[in-house]
C-alpha cells in the first residue's frame, strides 16, 4: 500500500493532514536488506537478474559492462550451455535469450559517454546491447547544464527493487574485510589495483519495489525514452534465494532531489529529510557520507551541538575525496564547516572520523547512510553536500521505527549501526556491543578501539590557503542551486549566508 507522508513538525504516529516536504512515498516492504559493500552487492544482483521474467530496468550514475558480479564463465562465446556469463555485459544479453520477452532497460548519465571509448571491449558490448531488441540503453540529460544524474536504483520486474551508493560499475568491488593489495580488486582486464572501497545499498520486496519502478519510469520518460508499462503482477519476485532479509513487514519512506527542469519543479525532499532526521536525534546520530559540505546539514548539526545536552553525532568519511575536482570543491568546504561547527560545539559533540585497513590504508567511504537513535536506518545515493540537495536527481529510502507498524524494525536498525562499527573497527560485533552497552558512547568505541586490525581516526582540520577558503566559502564548484552555476559571487551564495546559524570562521 502506498501512502503520502505527514505534515511537517508532526509526531510519526500523528495523521497526515497535509502533504511532507521530506517524504516522496511511503510503502511497505514485505522484505527489505542492506548489504553492505559490492562483493555482497554484486553477487545478490546476479541472484536476482537471474529470477528476471519481465523487465530489468537499471538507472545510474555510471555502468561498467566489463564488470564481474559473481560465478560464471569468463567468456561470453564459450560453448557451455545453462552456464551464465560473469561480467555484466554478456550476462544480460545472455539472459535475454535465456528468458523469452525478457525486457531489459538501462538509463545512465549522459556526461562521460566518450570515456566508453577507453573502456575497451565495452564498446564491443555495448554494440552487442543495441543490437539485440530486448535491450535499450540511454543516456540521461534531462537536468540542467551542470548537473547530474546521480541515483543508484535497479529495479526488476517491478517486485524487487535495490537503492543506494552502489555504481555497477568499475572500482567499486571490495569485501567488509578491505585488505590491502587484494588482487581481487583491479580494473577490468587490467593489472593495476585500486584502493579499498566501503558503500551500501538497500534491497527492498514489494509495494516499495513498485514505487521505486514507478520513479523509474518517470525518469525514463523525462530522459526522452518511450513510456514503459507496469510489469504484470508475479507470484514470486527476484528477491536473491540465498538472503535472509533484515527487515519484513516494514514501512519504507522514499524521498528526492530534482533540479527544475523540462516543466517539472525542482524536489529538494531529501535536503528536508535530513534536517528533520538531525532535529530527531535525542541520544546519537551515525552517519557515513562520501562528501561533508552542504551548508543546510551543517546548520543542522550546529544547531543541536549548540544546544545545553546535545546529541552524539559521528560521521565516517573518506580522507580526501576522490579526484582533483572533487578535492578542490569537497575538502576545504569540510574544513571551513567543522570549524564553524566547532565554534558553537561546546561540548565537542560532533566528530569526523576516518577509517583505515589494517595496513593503514585509508578506506574511500562512498556510502550514503545515516542511522538515528537505532529508530531510523536510511541508505541512499545522496551525500551531504550541496548537490545532492538541490542540483543532482537523487533518491534515499529510510526505514523509521516510530510509524505505525513499524516497531519492531529497532532490533535490526541496532544491529546495522553494529556491523558497522565493527567492521570500520576492526572488532567483532560481539566486541562493539559489549563496549556500547558498557560505556553507551559511540566516541569512546572508536577512540579505545583496539589498533591491532582495522582503525578509525579523528578527521584532523588542515590550515587551508586564502584561495582554498574562497572556493570553500562561495561553493564555487558545489552550488546549491543549478542558477547559482552561472552567478558564482553573488551574496546571496555560499557557505556562510546571510540568516544561518554558522558565521565564517577566521
């Protein structure tokens, strides 16, 4: 069943009487999972495309069709019947001769096409895709000049549904464990390894599975493609045989971030979602995010550290983003907003941590999670910076054990905020829930956390240079709107506006 969402200030329990700034959707979910890291990724989604009997509609940032998901033959033109092809290219077109009036789908960012060209034999697979009539592929430019298409949703047979961080693509393979070198972690048919790599998704059955394949045939529209029709209801869906869900019988919450574009509005419910979810918190927030730098969460969080008895908040971040780019826009609006923060934190409440491997390789945190008072769990593809909030189209799914019929989601959201900081860590579960139940701090786990396997530390504030503060404090390369692009000095940008509960930092 699907529901719209509650007023604004309301009580979750409380009966809706207009309609939620911060909520797209509501539904339920007779089964729902979050996996974390693509190893597990990968081979779940080879598990579900391969219960395929309809359509396989695949939207995204980025797709890899070198990519391996899990068992298989490595080549495509092998003789070997019934087997299935491991990487994601052949894998698809193998399925579709598998599976008779098997459609599949798949929508990607426009930006970077011509990087195909480097990806060697994907041109070769993609040719093969666009040949064969059960598959269409598009690239999606329905968004104002400098944005992007940035959800992470694969939706198959309008049953089961996944969103989150994970990219099927390249430079994304790790396990929990991140071990250094892993040969297991190199490039498509190449010899150079990339570094350990940390994210999370949501997997989702049912009535929140058909609200995701809802939004994803809206944007298959607005990126100019066909109308695609409602699969047929099926009396099984894809859900992987081999996963015992988390969660059942849950309700799941949907929310957005759209630009204004084509005669649509502009969304900015997941900006509104974490504002509420930060205003939740009675004991603790914790939180993973690829980036720090949207002024609208930092404002959040220096509003309750000002407060006489403030919440504990953790959040996980890489040690620098990934790219010059995304250096140059990210990292030194970080530092300007932890010092801002850091003027009204009086009790030191807030605080940035880094996780490592066991070499003391620093771990890319591209996840997107926040977990609230282990009463709301939420994963999706928006990080905390200014465009997922306004710029980029996003999509975050929570689960909020305060609603109605939804109380027995605590244990499970409990035992996630465990897994993952046992695995950041480097202790067991067993570990990390005996230390929080002993000291009741999440600060104290991580700072005496034993330093024999993985390790976690502070985030240390870097001096910046005078240029590195004026592209931190206008949000030169990381607007809050698509027009502020175009009008980069205007006063009414930036990190420290005029109305905001920070003030620039000296």
């Amino acid at each position: 069943m699907l529901t719209s969402g509650y007023g604004i200030g309301m009580k979750p329990d409380e009966p809706a009487t207009e309609p939620r700034r911060s909520v797209w959707r509501f539904a339920r979910a007779s089964r729902a999972h979050v996996v974390i890291d693509a190893a597990a990724y990968f081979v779940l989604m080879q598990q579900a495309m391969l219960r395929a009997q309809q359509r396989i509609h695949m939207i995204g940032w980025d797709f890899d069709t070198r990519v391996r998901l899990g068992p298989g033959r490595k080549f495509y033109n092998l003789p070997t019947k019934g087997v299935q092809p491991a990487r994601l290219g052949p894998f698809v077109i193998w399925l579709t001769e598998r599976t008779k009036g098997l459609q599949v789908r798949v929508l990607k960012w426009n930006f970077g096409a011509l990087k195909f060209i480097f990806r060697g034999s994907m041109i070769l697979d993609l040719f093969r895709w666009w040949i064969n009539p059960s598959i269409d592929f598009k690239f999606d430019a329905a968004h104002p000049l400098g944005c992007s298409h940035h959800q992470k949703i694969i939706v198959i047979d309008d049953g089961f549904a996944v969103c989150g961080g994970i990219d099927m693509t390249s430079d994304r393979w790790d396990t929990p464990e991140h071990l250094e070198a892993d040969p297991r972690r190199r490039h498509p048919y190449g010899t150079r390894l990339y570094g350990p790599w940390h994210d999370l998704s949501m997997l989702v059955e049912g009535d929140a599975a058909a609200a995701l394949a809802e939004l994803g045939r809206e944007r298959w529209v607005q990126a100019g493609a066909a109308p695609l029709l409602p699969c047929s209801p099926q009396a099984e869906t894809a859900w992987p045989p081999s996963l015992k869900a988390e969660f059942r019988d849950v309700e799941v919450g949907i929310a957005r971030t759209r630009s204004a574009w084509g005669g649509l509005d502009e969304v900015r419910e997941i900006e509104a979602l974490f504002v509420e979810h930060i205003r939740r918190a009675k004991r603790f927030i914790y939180a993973e995010s690829q980036y720090f730098a949207s002024r609208t969460v930092a404002e959040a969080i220096a509003e309750r550290v000002a407060e006489p008895d403030p919440p504990e908040i953790v959040l996980i971040n890489p040690e620098s983003a990934d790219g010059w780019l995304e250096q140059a826009a990210m990292d030194g609006a970080r530092v300007r907003l932890c010092r801002a923060i850091g003027e009204r934190d009086h009790l030191r409440r807030f605080r940035i941590y880094i996780p490592r491997n066991a070499a003391g390789t620093p771990i890319y945190v591209h996840s997107k999670a926040m977990i609230v008072d282990d009463e709301i769990v939420r994963i999706g593809s928006a990080n905390m910076n200014n465009r997922s909030m306004g710029l980029d189209s996003e999509c975050d799914m929570f689960i909020d054990a305060a609603r109605p019929g939804n109380d027995h989601a605590r244990e499970p959201i409990r035992r996630l905020r465990i897994r993952l900081l046992a695995e950041h860590c480097g202790m067991d579960e067993a570990e990390v829930e005996a230390e929080l139940e002993l000291h009741g701090s999440m600060f104290d786990l991580i700072e005496n956390a034993p330093r024999r396997r993985k390790q976690i530390d502070p985030f240390v504030l870097r001096p910046l240079t005078e240029a590195e503060k004026a592209v931190a404090d206008t949000a030169l390369l990381d607007p809050e709107r698509p027009e502020e692009l175009f009008e980069p000095f205007s006063r009414r940008r930036g990190l420290f506006r005029r109305g905001g509960w920070l003030r620039r930092p000296g």
